[in-house]
C-alpha cells in the first residue's frame, strides 16, 4: 500500500484519522503504531518482524547505556576522590562506548546483509575467479522496505542516547512508533528523535488547522508526482532502457528529465508523507528547500534531501572532524604545511566517508559509489577553490551578488547536477559512461524537433501537461525562495479562496493527472533505497 | 452553533460542491462531444466507442483481459456471418471491473449473449483489486474522471483506426518454441488454479446482471500455450457447472487447430489476427448452430457495418506482418512530416 494509492489515501487515512479522534489522547499513538506496523506489513509481509526487531534491540541498546550512565553516577557519588571519580567514569564511559558500537554494529550488519551482501559477494566473486578461489554464495535475499531509513534512524537514536542529548525513551511501543511511522517509513524524512517523538506520543486532537494544512500538502505532492513524475517515467525510461540508441542532446534530454522527475516524485511523496503527518498534528521535517536555487553544489545537498544530508552531517561527519585521527593530522599538518593543507587533509578524511556512505545509502552498485565519488571530488574542489574565490572576484571585479553572477552559479550548479543524475539512473556504471560520452557525440539541437525525439506513449498534450505542471511548481519555489510561502497564504486566507484554491488543485490532478486505464502507477523511486 | 458543528457544516459543504464539480466534469468529457474524429488514447477507448454505437445494434459482447481483446474479430464475424459484436475487453481486466464495462454497455446496447474468456479468473493481488474496486466505482458515477484524458484531443494528431469494433489488428508473428502438449504443463506457481473468492462473488453479481437482462453468458478458454493448462480448465469446468453455464475450452477443442508458429503475436501467450479469425470462425458457427444470434446483413440498419468491413481488409492488407503499434507510428510520423512539408 503505498502512499499515493487509493487505498491509502481514501480508505486507510481517513480509517486511521477516525480511530485516533475516538480512542482517548493518552492511547492514541497506540493507534499510530499499530496502523505503521499494518501499513508495512502490507508491503513487506513477514519482514515486519525485522522492524519489531530492529526497535527492540534498539530499545535494550539505549536502555544498557543509560543503566551504565546510572551505574557510573552511583559509583561516582561513592567514590572518595577525584581520582576515583575519573577512573569510574572512564571505564563506564568505555562501556558505554562498546555497547553504542554494539548496536551500531549489529544493526549495519543487518543493513550490510541484506542490502550489500550480494552485490559484494558478487565483486569477490569476480576477484576471486582470477586466483581460482572459492566463490561466496549468492543468496536469495528479500528486501525489508524502508530499511535503509529506519536503520539511520534508530543508529540516530542510539547515538544521541550516548551523547546524552536525549533520555532512553523507556516505553518500547513508544520506540517502535518512532521508528515505524506509517507516512515515513517508506521514503523517509529521517527524523531526528527529538524531533518528532513528542508530537507522535502526545495524542494531540485533530483540529482543522492541521487538518486544512495537511489536505493542501497531501493535493500538492499529488500534484507534483500525477501530472509531471509519472509521465517523464515514460520518456526516461526509454532514454535509459535503450541509452545506446541515442546520443547528443538526447543524453542531455535524459538528464535533465530524469533531474526534473526525481524531484517531483521525491519532493512530492514528501509532501504526501509531510501532509500524512500533519493531518495528526505531527511536524516531520522538511526534506527539499528549492534546491535548484543553489548555487553551489554544496549548497544543492543542503536543500536536496535534507533530512539525509542533516544525518550524515550529525553522525558522521562532525564525529569523524573531532575524531583522534583529524586532530592529529591538523597538529601535524598545520605545523609541517601550514593552515591551508592542513584544512584540505581534514576536509577530505570527513568528506570522503560521508560521500561514500551517501552514494552506497543509495543502493549497492557501482555506480551509486561513483555517484558518492563524483560529489565528494566536486565538494572537494570547492573547498579547495574557497580561498582564491575573493581573490579572483577582486581581480575580475566581480560583484558576488550581481544576478548575472548568481545565475551562472545556478546554471554552474544545474550541469553538475544533471551530471550525477546521468549517472545515478543509468543501467549502470558502464552505461553511465557510454551515455556521458555519447553526450558530446552528434549533438544537434535540431534533434529535439526532427523527429529523433524518441516516440513513447507520450503526446504533444503530455509535454504541456509537463511544462505546465513545471511552470506551477516553479513559481511557487520561486516566491517561497523570495519569503512568500503560498501554501501558508492559501492556509491562512478567507474561505471562498481556500476553497477556489482546493478545488483548482483537486481538478487539475483529476484532469490532467497520469491515471487510468493505459497507465501505469510509478512505483516510487527512493522507496527502493 | 459551537465550532464542531461549524466545522462539520463546512466539510459537507466542500464535499457537495466538489460531487457537483465532479459530476459536472461528466458533461466536459463525454466522448459524443470530443468522438469521432480522433479516438481517446487509453484503455477506456473501447468502452468509449462502445458507448457510441447504434443503439441496440451490439448483439455479442466479447469480455475479458488481453488474451479476450487479441482474439475476436467483429468484422470477422460479421463478414462471415452477419452477426453483429463489440470486443469490450480491457488489458489485465478484472472481474470487478468487468461487472461495469457490461453495465456500461448496456446503457445503450443489448446484447443476447456474453462470450467471457477466463483467465481474468486467476487475476488476483488484493491491493491491486482494491485500487481497480474503488476506480470503477468512482469512474461509473463520475464518468468525467474515466474520460479525464479526453483533454488532449485538440492536441492529438489525426487518429489512425486499428480498432475496429474494440479489436486491436495485430499480425505480429513470434512462433511459440515450447512443448507441443502445453496443456500438460505446470504453470509458474504465481499463477494460481483456482478462483478466489472475492472474484467468485464478483462473478455472481456479473452473473446475475446477465440473467436479470436475459443476456447468455458463455464461458471460454482462449488458445494460449502460456496461460492454461488441464488443472485450470478443469476449475473453470467446474466452476460453469455449478454456475448452470456452458463452458468451451478453445485450447482442447478439436475444431480449432492453431498453428504455433504462425498464429501468435509474442510466442503463445497471445494469439494474432490468424488465431484471432479461427476463434471469430468457431464462435460464428456455434452461435449459428445453437441459434443465438441474427444474421443481419442486407439490413440497412446495419449499413455501417458493411462499410467498415474494405477499410478493415485494406488495414490488413496493409499492416501484413505488424503490430498495430507500428502502423500507428509510421502513420503518425508520416502525418508529422507532411505536417513540417506544409509549414
């Protein structure tokens, strides 16, 4: 049951919103977990178990680590000197630390066994073949949706229990419900503890205020995914299945259409999830922030999947920027080759592992690798370039804020962006390659109107419903980018518009929506990472 | 009025209005108004065209799934012998959504008999059944919503007509390289031997529409070397017997002899216009011998029917070897670059 389907927006929604209103607050999110544990149960059947699992090993990691916490206080006020004291809290503190790596360990390996096991056994495999030794086997292995979401979250958890920045929750249902709710399980936002488990526990009434306010951004990301997502799948699909037919500006068609349908179906299954939770009351945070206005590519995974962007940077990589092995090498470095070395070697020993951790979250293959690769040397670059940027700006007088300064830096952004698009999609990392290279082969403009345009079940009228439901998405990023958030004004504006603005976004989708017979519904894409 | 009720009051409210703009989207997209210049470009195109034949001219309705709509030929059968038929399947058609293609049909039509190919039978996944349920429901009081894509017409080229009374020409040959006996077969085991029971309920209610409009539902097993095998027919055997229906299996029925390097279109699962033919043949001389339809040709109000029967050879004359898929493409392109030659 996924979250754009009928069954879940007609019957299992306003089925779940009901049963929440009756039952009293306190009981309340006992309703919100056992519809969560229902709605994954629909799509992963018994691997249910491997969520009830997951949140209760979790609950038992973070329980022992703050029992050793405890411990650790008890001994310390029993202690006679500071010494003493020091000592205690070192060893609880070692303790603490082994039963953190414990869970973490233990939940990536189940993460790393049925996500990469194949692909690296596969790999091994070919190594091995060459030495002529025994190959690993390659297992039939089913896939838990959602897995690599929850896993980030409970890891999330379980390190800011160690960090003491929030309690043990001490109610294991409770747990689960954070780690398995409904709207979110399938393609995140990945939500911090602190977060969101509050709002999921509170029970808090429905009240039209939420009510209107999830409604109007459940229709927006119907919007977004009906009338642009399912249709590009069409015209991408078929420029991806059968790259090696085309070349030239068609390779630039394919990126930059398979950009545009990952942004509408991902940013608009947000929204439905985003909406889901608000008709609850419940504040998921946001996961894109206009990320085509970047104008650095740093900048774009600052507004692109934010809610993974924000994880890797908490728990991977400001931990490894104070780890032992950075501080030693800036001691070093600064001393031996001064402050600008010193910043790259470190820049690069905790980008690199956020960038390889990014592109293999995405999925086992080479070419999600290559894609966490392909960021990290153009992060890279940047940083390394930071410093001459004013120098230059100073030679070639250039004012950093002139709009025509700031639109190459976007248009500069957009290449790099469609680039790792290219590869992301491709049917493989070789393919990715061909397709790159085939880019700069024959690259006619004409193409696009002189009949090389690929012939899919797409017609002229699908192309405007496409640049019109574009040209909607963009003005709305656009004004929000300019402070003008046209969802909240609709919330917030007399009731003959509200309603005028409902009506038009509910009729635009039933009319110009990709549904029906002769239509396939598009599986979402980041619901197989 | 305290704001419980004030809120209560107001959603009603949006609902009604929105029933109406709903409702009134029905009187937007109704295929008489955008028909037939250019045929709509989805599946619901042949219960479209249906719902704009002559009134009460229809007397055989052919229903089923993909293996129904690449297996009959209407002007086959009318050439033959006169009878008049509508192939009204749909691809991967389930029974819940068959139940409102014949209510639909008989909006405007009625016919005396319902030949139903089977293998929509053992189409099942729950959720899948849930989203069709709710969608035919919907699309049967807000007719809008199934015609939705009728908003593209200005925008289409002029159509090419490869349907002809709901049939799909398609003469595509890709000879089928398994066993001689494939109803010895064991079937992949997604592909299950028995009926569920909401499609058994589903087919009661079918049923029971069919009696309730003195309409004679016949059940069929088309040839298809990929979807059936003894333990299927024998559950559909049975399933016609407690039923009181008649139940002709195709795939054992000597009369038809289906040659399996010439008459399917993708290597057995479907048959061509060849296979489709020696099925239109077959049914034409039951429904004769068993008295079940009428031979109308000479009637002049059924002229129409004559006139369609040379276009139709032309198309297949034309399109030897194709899929309608192609002759759709190249006729399309051919269009374009007139369409360029005048610019």
């Amino acid at each position: 049951m996924a979250i754009y389907t009928n069954l879940y927006l007609l019957v299992f929604l306003p089925l779940v919103l009901i049963l929440y209103q009756i039952i009293p607050q306190k009981h309340r999110w006992k309703i919100l977990l056992c519809a969560s544990y229902i709605m994954y149960f629909t799509f992963s059947k018994k691997l249910v178990l491997l969520l009830i699992g997951t949140a209760v090993f979790t609950h038992y990691i973070s329980i022992w680590m703050e029992w050793i916490d405890i411990r650790s206080k008890q001994e310390q006020a029993e202690a006679s000197d500071r010494k003493q004291k020091t000592e205690i809290k070192k060893g609880y503190q070692a303790r603490k630390k082994g039963v953190l790596a414990l869970g973490v360990l233990v939940l990536l390996g189940i993460l790393f066994y049925v996500q990469y096991y194949n692909f690296f056994a596969e790999n091994i495999n070919k190594l091995a073949a060459h030495f002529s030794a025994a190959a690993l086997p390659i297992l039939d292995i089913a896939f838990p949706m959602g897995i690599s979401f929850y896993t980030l979250e409970a890891i999330g958890y379980l390190a800011d229990v160690y960090w003491n920045r929030i309690p043990a929750e001490k109610h294991l249902g409770k747990l689960a419900l954070f780690l398995s709710f409904f709207p979110q399980i399938m393609e995140g936002p990945i939500a911090r503890y602190s977060d969101t488990a509050d709002q999921l526990y509170e029970g808090k009434p429905l009240n039209m205020g939420d009510l209107n306010a999830g409604f109007e951004r459940i229709l927006w990301g119907l919007f977004k995914k009906m009338i642009v997502s399912d249709r590009l799948a069409t015209l991408t699909g078929e420029l991806f299945n059968n790259y090696k037919d085309y070349h030239g500006v068609m390779i630039a068609v394919a990126a930059v259409t398979y950009t545009i349908q990952l942004y509408m179906e991902f940013s608009g299954s947000i929204d439905i999830v985003i909406g889901s939770g608000r008709l609850f009351g419940v504040k998921l945070p946001e996961n894109f922030n206009q990320p085509f206005s970047a104008q650095s590519a740093a900048e774009f995974w600052r507004r692109w999947h934010m809610s993974l962007g924000t994880w890797f940077k908490n728990y991977l990589f400001y931990p490894v920027t104070v780890s032992a092995p950075v501080k030693k090498w800036n001691r070093y470095a600064r001393k031996r080759y001064g402050k600008y070395v010193s910043m790259l070697g470190a820049s690069a020993m905790a980008l690199f592992p956020v960038w390889i951790a990014t592109g293999l979250w995405h999925g086992a293959e080479w070419k999600y690798i290559f894609y966490g690769l392909y960021y990290f040397v153009i992060l890279f670059i940047g940083v390394a370039l930071e410093p001459f940027k004013e120098k230059r700006n100073q030679v070639l007088h250039i004012d950093p804020n002139a709009p025509w300064f700031k639109a190459l830096r976007i248009l500069k952004t957009w290449l790099i962006i469609f680039t790792g698009e290219l590869f992301f999609n491709a049917r493989g990392l070789k393919a990715g390659f061909i397709m790159f290279r085939n880019l700069f082969v024959d690259f006619h403009i004409s193409d696009l109107w002189n009949g090389s345009f690929p012939e899919t079940s797409l017609h002229t009228a699908d192309y405007l419903a496409i640049a019109g439901g574009c040209i909607v998405v963009w003005i709305v990023g656009f004004l929000r980018e300019h402070k003008v958030d046209l969802r909240e004004k609709i919330l917030s504006s007399r009731l003959p518009l509200k309603w005028a603005a409902y009506y038009a976004l509910i009729l635009a989708i039933l009319i110009f929506g990709a549904y029906g017979a002769g239509y396939q519904a598009v599986d979402l894409i980041y619901a197989g990472f | 009025m305290n704001n419980r009720y004030k809120n209560i009051v107001k959603t009603a409210a949006f609902a009604a209005i929105l029933i109406l703009l709903l409702l009134s989207l029905s009187w937007v997209f109704a295929p008489s108004y955008w028909y037939p210049q250019k045929r709509l470009q989805d599946g619901n195109c042949r219960i479209a065209e249906l719902s704009l034949e002559k009134e009460n001219t229809i007397d055989i309705l052919n229903l089923g799934d993909s293996e129904s709509v690449a297996g009959f030929s209407p002007i086959d059968l009318w050439k033959e012998y006169g009878f008049t038929s509508f192939n009204c399947g749909a691809d991967a058609l389930r029974m819940g959504e068959a139940y409102y293609v014949v209510k639909l049909a008989l909006e405007n039509q009625k016919p005396k008999v319902i030949l139903m190919e089977t293998n929509m039978f053992f189409r099942f996944h729950l959720i899948e059944e849930f989203e069709t349920d709710v969608a035919q429901f919907v699309y049967y009081y807000f007719r809008g919503l199934r015609y939705h894509n009728l908003w593209k017409q200005p925008f289409e080229l002029e159509g090419v007509k490869t349907y002809y009374k709901g049939y799909l020409v398609n003469q595509r040959i890709t000879p089928y390289e398994g066993p001689e006996n494939y109803m010895d077969q064991v079937l992949h085991w997604t592909m299950r031997t028995d009926v569920p029971s909401k499609t058994r309920y589903e087919f009661s209610q079918l049923k029971k529409l069919c009696e309730e409009n003195g309409i004679r539902l016949i059940l069929y097993s088309i040839p298809s070397s990929f979807n059936y095998n003894h333990p299927r027919c024998d559950t559909l055997a049975a399933l016609a017997q407690e039923n009181g229906l008649t139940y002709l299996d195709l795939n054992s029925e000597p009369s038809i002899v289906i040659d399996w390097q010439q008459d399917t279109s993708d290597g057995g699962d479907h048959i061509n216009l060849y296979g489709a033919r020696k099925v239109s043949h077959f049914f034409g001389e039951y429904l004769k011998e068993n008295c079940l339809a009428e031979d109308h040709r000479g009637d002049s109000y059924y002229a129409e029917w004559d006139a369609l029967v040379q276009p139709f050879e032309q198309l297949v004359e034309e399109m030897k070897g194709k899929y309608f898929g192609d002759i759709e493409q190249e006729r399309n392109e051919a269009l374009k670059r007139e369409k360029e030659e005048k610019k």
